[in-house]
C-alpha cells in the first residue's frame, strides 16, 4: 500500500518507484488547480483535458526533469 507521506521533491525516483506518484509544490499549478476546482473539477470537456495537457505533458517543469522522462514520454 502507499504511503500517505509525501516524499520531498528531491527524491522523485524513490517516491516513484515506490508510490507511483511524486509531488512538488508550485504556485502556478496550485493557482490553476483552484481555478478549475472553483469549477467543479470538469474534466470531461475540452478545457478539463487541456487543463490535464497543460499540467503534465507540456509542463516545463516535467519535461526539464531528467528523472520524469524514464517515466513519460515527451
């Protein structure tokens, strides 16, 4: 089972591999999460999935991460 511990940002590799997830704040991303949240988390439509392609896939942050490309493909 995973954790409930988030793991620092400094080890994605461990959190990874161990809870298939790692986390880091941003402030953007936060800022964007609660705009969408204010909208009831709409993911189904055009603006949830570009929301989702915003976040992840074309994310400077993810692509720049040495340790995100073992994981996705960019």
């Amino acid at each position: 089972m995973a954790s409930t511990t988030l793991l620092p940002a400094e080890n994605p590799q461990k959190s990874i591999l161990e809870d298939g997830v790692f986390c880091a704040e941003d402030p953007i991303v936060g800022k964007r999460v609660d705009e969408i949240a204010q909208k009831g988390f709409p993911f189904k439509t055009e603006e949830g999935l570009d929301f989702c392609k915003l976040n992840t896939l074309d994310d400077k942050v993810n692509k720049e991460n040495d340790m995100c490309k073992g994981y996705i493909n960019i």
